[in-house]
C-alpha cells in the first residue's frame, strides 16, 4: 500500500455557469476542494498530494491549504487547457513505482475505503476504476430520435478514484499525447492502448459536482454524513 494521488483541480466550472473553478464553491462552510483534499491528507496510505491548479488561481489553492493546515500537498503543478492535460502535467511530478491514483477535485465524497479497493486492483492488475452499475434506461439519441436502446446490462457509469501502476499511467498519456487521443478520464487511454482495465465497485454518494444541481445534493449528503458519524459517536460511547 502507499500511493500518491494527483488530483486536478484546474477546471473552470462551465457547466456550473458560476463564473468562477467550482472548486473555489462552499459546499457546508468550506471550498469543495477542501472537502476533497481532506480525504486524503486524513488517509494514512496517502505518501504525497500532487495538485493541478491554474497558474493564476495558485495563490488561492496554497492559501486554502495552508488555512486547512494540510501537509501532503508535494506539488503544485500547471493545469492545462483539458483534463487530460492536467493530469499529465500531475504525472511529471509523481515518482518512485508504487500506484498513482488520479481523482477529480470535483468529487469530495470519496473515502478511504474506496480508495484503498481501487488501489490494491491496481497494484494486482496494473489498472482499476471506481464504477456503479447505470440505473437509467440508456438510448442512443441522433438528431432527437432514437436509434437504439443499449442494453444496461453491461453498462457502468465510471467514477474517480483511478489508480494506476505509474509506468502504465505514464506511457498512457504519453501514447495519448503523441497519438493526439482525447479522453475524459484516464482509463480510457489505457483501454485504448490495449491493456485491461478492472472495475471495482464505487459508490453512489461519490457523485462529481458539476451542475447546480449537484451542490444541492452535495450539502444533502454533507448533513446526512455529519448525522450518520453523529449516531455511530454515539452508539460506540
Ligand atoms: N480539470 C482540470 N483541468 C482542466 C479541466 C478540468 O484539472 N483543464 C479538473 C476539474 O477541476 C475537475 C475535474 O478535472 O476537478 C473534472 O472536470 P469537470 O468536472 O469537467 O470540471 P470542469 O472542467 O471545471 O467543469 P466544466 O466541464 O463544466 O467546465
Ligand atoms: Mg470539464
């Protein structure tokens, strides 16, 4: 065990429409990325933070973290026009070949319990995602007609945390970048490359805040977490 996460941070929020990295929104009292960096820093298996931030909102990050008292954060790296950019940017940055896990800022309820399954996948198979079965019935749209009805049974919805064997993370972006393949995460681009890819199963509160929406269902699950720790407080003593 013992990883060290990249974690991009270095979006704009668009489909947020907040005019401002989502990222920098309170959700309970304090930034989304406060939650999510808090995660880690209180997981022992997690050896270094390595975030991506943009260069002009750098200052705001290490203020954040320095309020928070976080002492994980090894690297603060460059964010790039796409994800995918960040994240490889983040890559430069890790060392040693232990895992990488890579998870998005925007994602504050992961736990360590999820992280550590995604990690011990990794470090037995090379590659392991965080995914839950889609509850929806899925149709293929084209011009706002239906084409087909896939079937769900073998859909899964994907999720960070992902972790990685680093040579493999590494050589799969690098492959990306030289092939000019895009991808919305990072598994994507070792599926691409032809190497397996093993699914452990996420959770559903682990949702990513991306629309207005997804802020008011993140202080739901916020006052229902800090509740459910509150009746097992009390339970134990
Ligand atoms: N991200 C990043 N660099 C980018 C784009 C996104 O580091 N160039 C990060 C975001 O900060 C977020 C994660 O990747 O933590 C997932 O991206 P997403 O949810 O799409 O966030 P945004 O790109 O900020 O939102 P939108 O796509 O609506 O603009
Ligand atoms: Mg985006």
């Amino acid at each position: 065990m013992g990883y060290q996460v990249i974690i991009p941070a270095a979006g704009s929020g668009r489909r947020m429409g907040a005019g401002q990295n989502k990222l920098l929104l309170k959700v309970a009292g304090a930034p989304i990325i406060v939650h999510t960096l808090r995660v880690f820093e209180s997981d022992s298996d997690c050896k270094r933070i390595i975030l991506a931030v943009k260069p002009e909102e750098r200052e705001e990050f290490e203020r954040l973290v320095k309020e928070a008292g976080f002492k994980k954060i090894g690297a603060y790296v460059q964010g790039g026009g796409e994800r995918q950019d960040s994240v490889r940017e983040g890559l430069s940055a890790t060392d040693g070949d232990g895992v990488v896990v890579i998870h998005d800022g925007a994602r504050p309820f992961v736990t360590a319990d999820l992280i550590k399954r995604v990690v011990q996948t990794a470090e037995t198979w090379g590659a392991a995602i965080a995914a839950v079965p889609v509850k929806d019935t899925i149709k293929k749209v084209i011009s706002d007609q239906v084409k087909e009805t896939v079937n769900r049974e073998s859909l899964w919805a994907a999720q960070t945390p992902q972790a990685f064997r680093r040579d493999l993370i590494i050589r799969a972006h690098q492959w990306a970048l030289e092939n000019k393949r895009t991808a919305t995460d990072d598994a994507s681009l070792v599926e691409a490359m032809g190497e397996a890819v093993r699914i452990v199963q996420g959770d559903d509160r682990n949702i990513k805040i991306t629309t207005r929406n997804d802020l008011l269902m993140a202080e739901f699950i916020i006052k229902t977490e800090m509740r459910e720790n509150a009746n097992a407080h009390r339970t134990r003593v």
